[in-house]
C-alpha cells in the first residue's frame, strides 16, 4: 500500500475532509431527515466517521515510530 505511505495523499485527505465540513451548502437547512434530526447532525456524524477512519489508516500506515528511540 504505497498510497497510504505517501505524504501528499494524507496532505489531500485530511485537506478534503477539512473542505467538507465547511457547511456552507446547508447553512439555513433545518427540515428533518433521519429520526427528526437535522441534515447537518447526520452530515456531522457522518464526516466524524470518515474521520475516525482516516486516522486509523494513517496511524497504522504513515505514522512511524523511529527505531531505536527507546520511548
């Protein structure tokens, strides 16, 4: 998996999760959608969702612990 260990795509990911949870696109949205919640909670716990897994992925690909560092 050589794409999970490349900077940039961890630069782009983390940037484009960033970009989507600006909600500029349902600012005055307030209908209902799933259980009586509105759009924006769903939408919410859907990118902390993506976010829970993006971390995941880069602590387990991309985060390396230096050897011989003795922490």
């Amino acid at each position: 998996m050589k794409l999970l260990e490349n900077k940039w795509f961890w630069v782009m990911a983390f940037g484009a999760l960033f970009a989507f949870s600006l909600d500029l696109w349902a600012w005055d949205w307030t209908e209902p959608s799933v259980l009586g919640l509105p759009y924006i909670i769903v939408y919410t716990v859907l990118l902390e969702l993506v976010l829970f897994v993006l971390l995941l992925l880069f602590s387990k690909y991309y985060w390396k612990i230096a050897e011989g560092d003795g922490s």
